[in-house]
C-alpha cells in the first residue's frame, strides 16, 4: 500500500466536495478496495469514507411496494433488516462472503465495483431497482455495462438503490470453490408484468438477463418451462474453475433452482 | 481402562494455552533492537536473461541502507541439495548450482533477483519498485512433457538437457515386462498427482543478527528444522564454523513440509546483518509465499498392474514425471524417488515392482516435500490402480485388495522396492474399517441419497508410509548426505523438576506434551514437572528436526535413551544412599526400593543429592543427573492403515460433498490419543483438499494462476465430514523402544484415493459407467465434463 489522506466527511455535501480532489477515491466497506491497494494495483491520493455519511445507510421501505437501501449499509444490515419487505434480497445478502466481508462490505460498493462475478448486481438487474447517486436516479438496465463498469461518471456517488418487490423472487449461488464468490449466481423475480431474470458470475459482459428465460417464465413460471435450457456457451468466462460450457449449463441448473425455491 | 496421565493418556496439550489466548511467539512478533527491514525483488517472469540491473536510484531512495545482488553472494555457496539421485546409467544427477540470488538467468516467477534493507518495510518496497530490472524473455518450459522432448527450451543451459536424473528402480524391467506379456489381464492408469501449495497459516520470516565481537550470526526463522538449517547455512553456504551459526525456531505457525528447507531469505537476512552490524528482518506475506514456499506432488504418471485371473498381482510398474521446478530444493530429488519409488509396493505382495521416475526441471518455482512427500503419490497411484483393477475384474474393492495382502506371518517382508516392513496387519485395519465405517448401512444410505437426487458412493484405499525417517546407514545407501539420528537431553534439577531438550521441533504436532509423557511415564513423576525444550540450535542438543513422521519414533525414542540414562546413573545414587548394592535396586513408579526389602527413596531426593552430593565418593560416582543419548533407527517405521469415504455427487453440478470420512490406523502404541487424533484429522483435510479442491496451475508463460486464495481453494471447515477415527489396531514396532510408528502425515497419505475412488464408485453406479477416472482436483466442473463425455 502507498500513501494516502484520509477523510471521513459526515454529510453527501462533504463526500462530493472531497471527491473533486486529485486522484480521490470514494472508499466504502473496503472488502475490494483495500486489498487492492496492498497488492499496490490501486494507489488513490485520497480516500474519501462514506460509512460516516448517515443518510446513507440503512434499510426503509413500504410492505409489497419497494424497499430502499442506503449505499453504505453493510451486507449483514441488509440480510438482517431486509428480509422483512424483500426476503430474497436478504437471503442473497447473508450468502454473500463469510461474516467479516458482511459486517464491512456495502451495497453500493458491490454495485459501483460491477465484479462479473458479485451477487447484487443480479438482484438489482432482476428486480428492476434503480441506482440512485447524488445527481440522478438510473434504472439498473442502464446502469451495468460490462465486466467492472457502469454507468457512474467519475466522483458521482451511488446514495442508495431502490428495489420493488416483486411476488416472488430467489437467487441460485454456486460458488467458485476458492473464493465462494458466484461461478454462476441468477435471481428470479416474478412480477405481475413478467419474470426477469438476471445471470451473475458467467459472462465475460458481466451480469445480464436472460431474456429466453425471461419469456419462458413469464409463461409459466415453473421450473419445467425451462427444462433443459441453458443460455450460449459463447461469452461465457472460461477459467480454472469451469469452462464457458459449464457456466453456460450451470446458468440453467441455477435458474431452475431459483424457480423452485422463489417465495 | 483410559489412563489419566502417563504413556496413552490422552493428556490436554499444554502448547494451546498459549496458542489460544494469543500469547504465542511467533516471528513476525519479534524484533531486535535497530532492526532494518528487507524487502526481496522477485522475478515477473517465468524464464529469461537479466540484462541489465540498475539499484542506484533505489539506493538513494529515503530510508534506505544497502541493496544486494547477486554480486554482494559472490563469496558463498548456492543453496545445498540433501539428496544425489544416480540415474540408470550409473550417472549422478544434474546438480545445477541454486545461487541465493539470481545470477544471470531467472528461473521462475517469483525467483529473487536483488534484497533491498531499509529502515521500515514500507521504505524497502518503495525503493524496490525503483530499480531497474531488464529482463529478456526467454521461451518458458512450464509443462513436464515438453520439458522432456527433444528441442525444448531449456532452464538450464550449461546441463543440456531439462531431465534432472532419470531413475529406476526395483525388479529389472525386462523381468517384470516378462510377467505382464504373460498375464491374464493388465489394468492401465494414467494420472496427474497436481501441484500443492502447502500454505501454512504462518508466512514465513527470516531475522538476521550479527554479533562482531563473538562473531555469532544469529537466525530467527520458521523452520521445523533449526539445526539442520544451522549445518547447511554454516557448512555448505557461508563456510565458517557451526558454532558461529546459531539457528532459532520459536512457535511456528504450521509447516506440512514447507518449512524444511533452507531458503534464499535466511542466507540473506544473515549476509545482511553482517554487512550492517544491525538485525535485518524479511517478513512473507501471503501473494509472496505464493511466489516463494516450494511447493509440493506434481506428478503425471502412468501406472500399471498384471494380474492373474483372480485378481491377483504378479507385477506392477510405472512412469513418472516428477517437476522438480526451477532449481533443486533442499529435498527435492529424494521426495519422487527415495520417498516415492521405495513405497510402490503397498500394502501387497506384488512379487514384482519396477518404478521409473524422471526429474524435470520447470520454469516453475521448486518443487520438494509437502505432507506426505513422495508416500501419498505412490499411494494415490497405487489405491486408483487397485480400484480401477478390481471393477475391471468384477471384483469388490475390499476384497481385491484382501487377496493381495502382506499376511501377518509374512514379516519381516521385503518387498521388491528395497524396504523391508518388520511389522503390520493390514487385515486387521481393513476389518476395523468395514466395521467403523459402517459399510453394511451404504446401501440404506445410498437409497437415502437417491431420494434427494443425489448419488452416493464409497471409496476405499489401504496405505503403508515409511515413517520414522531415517537409519542412517540406508539413507546414505539411498543417496542422503546427512544421517538419520535425533539425540536428546535429560536433565534433572535439583529440586526434581526434569527439563528434556529435543532436536526435534514442534509446529502444531504438540511434542511439550507428548514427550513429556513418556519422561513422567519412565521417572514416575507427575507430568508438569517436565519441561521440554524445543526450537534453539544453541541452548538444545543436535538433531535433524521435524519431517517425515520421525519425531516420535527418532526423537522420541533418544529421549527414551536418555532416560534410561538418568534412571541407570540415579540407581548408582540411590544404591549409595541405601548402601545398597546397584544391581539390587529396583525403580519403580518414582521410588527406588532395596529388593526384597522396605528401604526405599523416592526419586525427589536422589536428584537433590545428585547436586548436594556431601559424601558423594567422587572417584565411582560424579555428581550431576542429566544425561545425553543419540539414537539412530534400525529400520524405517511402517504406519499403515485403511480409508473410507462416502460423498454424494449431485449429477446436475457435478458438485461432490464429503458425507462421512472413517480412519482405521495402525500407529504402532500410542502415547497421546487425542493429539493422534488431532494429527490425522488435520491430514484428512488436507487430503480432501488435494482430493477436490486444491490445484496450482500456471499458464503457458508460467505464470502462476491460482496465486492467491480467491484461485486457489483451500478447505474450509464446512468443506470436510466430521471424522471417525480409529487407532485400536496396534502392531508395535519392532525396532525402536516404545513401539510407536508415527502419525503426522497417515491422514493425506491415505485420504485422497478414498475420496477420488468414493467420486468414480458414486458415478459408475449412478449409470455413468464410461468414467473411469478423473484427475484430482476433483472440482465440480471436471466431474460435470466427465458426465457429459459419452
Ligand atoms: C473474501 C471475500 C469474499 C467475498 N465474497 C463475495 C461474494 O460472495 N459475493 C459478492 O457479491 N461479493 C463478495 N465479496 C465482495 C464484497 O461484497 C465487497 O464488499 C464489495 O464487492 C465491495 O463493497 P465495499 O463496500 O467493500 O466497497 P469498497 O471496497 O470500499 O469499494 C469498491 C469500489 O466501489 C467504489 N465505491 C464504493 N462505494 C461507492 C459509492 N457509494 N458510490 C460510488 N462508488 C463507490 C470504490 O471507490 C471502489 O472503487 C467478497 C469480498 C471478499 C474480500
């Protein structure tokens, strides 16, 4: 690790001001940004705290409507105080890691990172939510862009994201066997509009939905509507722990899952 | 009956009250007054010619005191090989020098090419980044069977060949080839035994402290091998008197193998402090002792068995590429040999045996002993082997294995590979196996399993290892230049206390306990009046440390020696307090007694006389009670045993889930069952790990891809059963004083052919009958591949 200021504004005002210094970097839970800069791949000259920031963290949220997040509320906040508006989203969030990363690591970090391979961007893409920052509000279709980018300008501070509920919804985690992050995450949710369906973890393009499947459930939301399907191998990451092929046919294999367990 | 203290009680180690309040002396804990602080500068690439090396800048960097190179090491010897390994031919192996720093060529990711010391850690990698290394790549040999064909790339130019040594051993070839031309049916596999990385939790620390006035060069280091380090730093690499080396060792945080060999960081941290007359301290971290540990196995093989038409085996050979990696390590040509090849026999009667191992030299980083070294790669060839045999001859695998079994009236045996095991019964532990195991339940089980749509196997395998390392006489025929011994003192205190010094080492196999059982059991004293003492090359005896399941049987057994030393000198005492004479004085449970009479004393005032000896007459009795023994093992111990395990396959993932996992060992006599226990659990996890999920893979540059634990997956808690383990069958050890055989390395010796084989049997009865084999790690990905490959 190099060098570095440290500040810990207590108000959004302060955070943006902050982060129009040089080289300033907004640091929440620290899970993927720390490590980072000890391995000296990442060296900002400012780190800007948000978890000071009250207004964003924390859980509200309406019964059957949506439930809104604050950025820097910490996984095991969501998985604890989430389950009662959006279970699903709770469950995703008590999977996530081992306890230490979910005491630390935020929501908003997880969304700002976009690793190919987090469990929030799933959920965030199959609900619907929208990303709100300091200056807009982006729907999550918008939003992802690919491997570690979105649709964040830089200093542009993620404030908290919205999620409807939807009727039913679940994630489908099969981890990487080393380091229990998804090899293949997909979340289900059922609106009365439809079924979306979001794939973490496989694609070399990051998280996205599988629209097949998507209209496949929307007809009959059962796992039996899409037997035996699995999106194209093409595009999908092939590394030590599973080839595109098997990514491909994981997506499948989770999906169903995800079918079954959706409450 | 269990017994409360003593020899087979199971005694709480007295170590973990330290290690669980936090209160242990680990290395990166200490620090010498004026420390600097080191910082190495590694290779980025696999293989390539250093060109240009530029340090001004980083000498003029803030903070910083000296960078070495290769020309500050001119003066001393390159790291020494233990083992010379002969080849077919006669010739003795390719022993390219392995300099302390680079010099000329780097030879593998992460090979040290300069040190920089300043004043903080934070400087030193700063100034690091500042030197200007130029390095021109040179094509990289990464996989074994390149390396070995003709045209290849070589790691070392001025050998001319990547071939190490190529080495035979066992029956003739011809005579066993013979056997297999003739036999009723021959079973073939070929396998990878992949690469480990032993990942101790504690990373690895060197300090070095140069004293000019006595001229002692002091290093602290994380060694299970304190003494030997001292001999190899001071003989072979810096060339002055061993008494001028004095090597320490205090709590060390896990070894597996690791942690024996002398490394590059020690000589430096040494030839630092010595140009500096101030402590330099080197402290690992995690990414680098991925780049820098020697790492273990990394094996292909191909291994064959002839059979008659009843399963029984008339012969057995096998071809093998061992990576020695990208310069010989401490041990590195013994492990696939002498470790490896003399093991090929198992626990059968193979009348013939014929292994042919070559070594390879990689750019990789170097390859030597890691749990089990050599012992679990025969033994995962042989248990695959002897699986694949007994489907093939519609035979079960328990019983295929029972029809080719040493018999109890066979020993002594000798096998065909150059061993000769004085003792065992692998019946016994197979019985004690299908008992603990519950293999008349498997089918309920299974049933159960398939309810949930899962599909249940179980895997057998059987295993001998040859512990107690070494007799010196037959190390030295196999090739090793050092002996095999461990000596031990004993020294009673005045007040009655008993402190015993070990050469042994303690890093988690907890001998503060267990060695000082077996002194309370022999001087009938409670056990908190002995202390033993561990880890100082100066203040303890000379031995050869930790490795090779030897420090109960070695060092365990010099301590015995010693004892009876003590007990035979505190005679001569007692027999002059009760003017007696010596031969009439019995010893028994603390209490020396005139036989056949009720004069007695205890043992607590024949030491304190033994150091107020007023009317002591000195010309026939010395004052003084300690005493020193040396042992040296007749033989090798043979621990053997056998293994179950049931997993559940889900045939959608291809997802394998460890259900139970049993043990049946026979250690020989046991002294502590708890920590024997805590030994073969700990083995058994490692070998789930190899089984299914640890893998070191490089890429085609030699890059190192899985080099950090968000690639490399180690074993969790929630990854393994819950063990059942069973030490009751017992056939002492014939050889060495307390009939004990060792434990530490059984658990991953014999664990990872039970869970690959438990993988196939769940498969092939689950209708994928075309999976034969599938090469560890056993991952969800390459079983789902093997189910979908028709
Ligand atoms: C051992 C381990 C296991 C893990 N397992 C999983 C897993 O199974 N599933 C999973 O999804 N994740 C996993 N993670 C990642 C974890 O969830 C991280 O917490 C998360 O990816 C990043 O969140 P953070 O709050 O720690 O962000 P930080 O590390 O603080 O920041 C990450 C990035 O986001 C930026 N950033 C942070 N907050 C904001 C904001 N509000 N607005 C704009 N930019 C911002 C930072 O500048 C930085 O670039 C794991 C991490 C570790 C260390």
């Amino acid at each position: 690790m190099y060098n570095f200021d440290f500040i810990k504004p207590e108000t959004l005002a302060g955070a943006v001001e902050a982060l129009a210094g040089e080289d300033a970097q907004a640091l929440s839970g620290g899970q993927t940004l720390l490590p980072s800069m000890k391995q000296r791949l990442n060296a900002p000259a400012t780190l800007v705290s948000l978890t000071g920031i009250a207004e964003l963290k924390g859980v509200s949220g309406r019964a059957g409507a949506s439930v809104t997040i604050g950025a820097a509320t910490p996984h095991a906040v969501v998985a604890a105080e989430a389950g009662a508006f959006y279970p699903a989203l709770a469950d995703l969030a008590g999977g996530i890691g081992d306890p230490a990363v979910r005491n630390r690591g935020t929501i908003g970090g997880s969304l700002a990172n976009n690793d190919p391979s987090a469990c929030y961007p799933s959920a965030a893409l199959a609900s619907g939510a929208t990303i709100k920052t300091n200056i807009r509000e982006i729907a999550a279709d918008d939003f992802f862009q690919g491997m570690f980018t979105t649709a964040l300008e830089p200093g542009e501070i993620i404030t908290g994201v919205s999620f409807p509920i939807p009727e039913k919804a679940a994630y489908a985690k099969f981890q990487q066997p080393a380091s229990r992050f998804a090899l293949a995450g997909v979340f289900v949710a059922k609106f009365a509009g439809g079924v979306r369906v979001a794939v973490t973890g496989a694609s070399e393009g990051g998280v996205f939905r599988w629209t097949e499947a998507e209209a496949a459930l929307s007809a009959n939301f059962s796992p039996d509507a899409i037997a035996g399907m699995a999106p194209p191998a093409e595009g999908m990451i092939g590394d030590l722990h599973g080839t595109p092929e098997y990514r491909a046919h994981l997506v499948g294999v989770m999906t169903r899952r995800a079918v079954a367990a959706a409450h | 009956m269990p017994k409360d203290s003593g020899i087979g009680a199971s005694s709480k180690r007295r170590e973990d009250v330290r290690f669980l309040t936090g209160k242990g002396r680990y290395m990166d804990d200490m620090n010498r007054p004026g420390q600097a602080y080191a910082y190495l500068l590694r290779s980025p690439v696999a293989h390539g010619r250093i060109t240009a090396l530029d340090t001004r800048e980083a000498e003029a960097a803030p903070g910083v005191i000296k960078v070495m190179t290769s020309a500050d090491t001119a003066g001393i010897g390159g790291l020494p090989c233990g083992w010379q390994i002969h080849s077919r031919d006669g010739a003795p192996m390719h022993e390219p020098k392995h300099p302390v720093l680079a010099e000329g060529k780097v030879h593998h990711v992460g090979d040290p090419v300069a040190m920089v010391i300043a004043e903080t850690a934070a400087q030193a990698r700063d100034a690091a980044e500042m030197i200007v290394m130029d390095i021109e790549e040179l094509p990289p040999v990464v996989n074994m069977k390149d390396a070995v064909a003709a045209g290849s790339p070589l790691v070392f130019d001025e050998i001319g060949t990547n071939v190490c040594f190529d080495w035979t051993f066992g029956t003739p070839q011809a005579e066993t080839d013979a056997v297999f031309a003739a036999a009723a049916h021959v079973t073939t596999l070929d396998l990878v035994n992949q690469r480990l990385v032993a990942n101790p939790m504690e990373p690895r620390v060197a300090l070095g402290e140069y004293d000019p006035i006595t001229e002692l060069h002091s290093l602290f280091t994380t060694s299970q091998n304190p003494q030997l380090i001292r001999l190899l730093l001071s003989a072979f690499v810096l060339g002055i008197p061993e008494q001028r080396v004095r090597v320490m060792a205090p709590d060390v945080g896990g070894g597996f193998g690791s942690k024996i060999f002398h490394y590059n960081e020690e000589v430096l941290v040494v030839l630092a402090s010595k140009a500096l007359k101030r402590p330099v301290k080197w402290t690992s971290d995690r990414s680098e002792a991925f780049l820098s540990d020697r790492q273990g196995r990394d094996h292909v093989t191909r291994i064959e068995v002839a059979m008659d038409k009843d399963g029984h085996f008339l012969a057995m050979r096998t071809d093998t590429l061992a990576n020695l990696g990208g310069y010989l390590s401490t041990l590195g040509p013994a492990i696939p040999t002498i470790l490896h090849g003399t093991l090929m026999a198992g626990n059968y009667k193979t009348p013939k045996v014929t292994v042919n191992v070559k070594g390879v030299f990689t750019n990789t980083i170097p390859v030597d002993a890691y749990r089990g070294a050599g012992r679990p790669e025969a033994t995962y060839q042989l248990e695959r082997l002897v699986d694949k045999a007994a489907r093939e001859m519609g035979l079960d695998p328990v019983e295929i294995r029972r029809r080719n079994f040493i018999q109890p009236d066979q020993f002594p045996y000798a096998t065909p590979v150059g061993l000769a095991y004085d003792i065992g019964n692998y019946d016994a532990t197979m019985d004690k196996l299908v008992e603990v195991a519950d293999f008349a339940g498997f089918e309920a089980r299974k049933a159960e399993s398939a309810a949930r749509g899962k599909l249940r196997g179980l895997g057998v395998s059987s295993y001998i290892e040859a512990c107690g390392i070494a007799p010196s006489a037959a190390a030295g025929a196999l090739g090793g230049r050092a002996g095999g011994w461990e000596s031990a003192n004993v020294r009673v205190n005045a007040a009655g206390g008993v402190t015993v010094w070990t050469g042994t080492h303690s890093h988690g196999q907890g001998h503060e306990t267990t060695f000082a059982q077996i002194v309370a059991d022999m001087l009938g004293l409670p056990e908190n009046m002995i202390d033993i003492v561990h880890g100082d090359s100066a203040s303890g005896p000379l031995g050869l440390g930790t490795y090779g399941s030897r420090s109960l049987a070695v060092g365990g057994s010099a301590i015995v020696r010693a004892t009876e030393k003590v007990i035979a000198k505190a005679k001569k005492i007692a027999a002059h307090l009760l003017e007696a004479a010596e031969e009439d004085i019995t010893f028994d449970k603390g209490t020396f007694t005139v036989a056949g009479t009720d004069k007695a004393i205890d043992f607590g005032t024949v030491a304190l006389t033994a150091y107020v000896p007023h009317n002591f007459p000195h010309e026939t009795l010395e004052p003084g009670l300690e005493e020193q023994a040396f042992y040296d093992p007749a033989n090798f111990t043979f621990p053997a045993g056998a293994y179950a395990c049931e997993v559940e396959v889900d045939p959608e993932t291809g997802k394998v889930s460890v259900c139970s996992f049993a043990a049946a060992d026979d250690f020989g006599n046991i002294i502590n069952p708890m920590v024997v226990s805590g030994q073969v659990h700990g083995g058994i996890g490692q070998g789930i790990g190899q089984a299914l999920m640890e893998n070191c893979v490089y890429d085609e540059n030699g890059q190192l891809l899985s080099g950090s634990f968000m690639d490399y997956a180690m074993p969790r808690a929630d990854d393994v059963p819950n063990y059942v383990v069973d030490h009751s069958c017992i056939t002492p050890c014939t050889h060495n004083p307390l009939g004990v055989k060792g434990c530490g390395e059984a658990g991953a010796i014999g664990s990872p052919p039970a869970v690959v084989n438990a993988v196939i049997d769940a498969l092939q009865r689950g209708g994928y009958s075309h999976v034969t084999h599938i090469d560890m790690p056993v991952s969800p990905s390459r079983v789902w591949a093997a189910m979908q490959a028709k």
